[in-house]
C-alpha cells in the first residue's frame, strides 16, 4: 500500500481550521461521513409533521417543549431508547 519503492505518496497537508473555509471555496470536497453530519445537524432541529396529529423529530425536538406546544404535541413516543434515554 505505497508509492514506488513501498514508500507512501505524500498528500497535501491542510491545515484543520482551513479546510472549512477550503471546503467553502471549494478547493476540497467533504466527504461522505462529513456529509452526513452536516445533514444530522441541519435537521436535528426539525419537527416534521407527518400526518394530522402525527410529527416525527430527534431528541432534540423531543426535549423543546415550548416546540412541541406550539405544535400542539401531547404524547412522545421513544423509538431510539438506547442512543436517546426516555
């Protein structure tokens, strides 16, 4: 798992507080674990609602209650009890 001669090819070195801003310029692309995450934080804060009555959100949302008033959410139904604890 080398370059020539078994010696690893050498990569550019960026530098970790740039690469937000090189990932903005676009000099790099993120990658598809960064991907993931962004979306997770983009929609952690999100109450979805799915039917009359029914919304689907994370334990973020679960824990708002001034959210869930304002959606008129009564009941919370844990469905990821072991990374969320009730």
């Amino acid at each position: 798992v080398g370059g020539i001669g078994g010696a690893r090819p050498m990569l550019p070195r960026v530098e970790v507080g740039r690469a937000e801003q090189k990932r903005a310029e676009g000099e790099i692309e993120e990658d598809e674990h960064e991907h993931r995450v962004a979306k997770l934080r983009r929609f952690d804060v999100v109450c979805s609602q799915i039917e009359e009555r029914l919304f689907l959100g994370s334990n973020t949302v679960a824990s708002d209650l001034r959210l869930l008033l304002s959606n008129g959410v009564t009941h919370v139904l844990n469905t990821a009890g072991v990374a969320c604890p009730d």
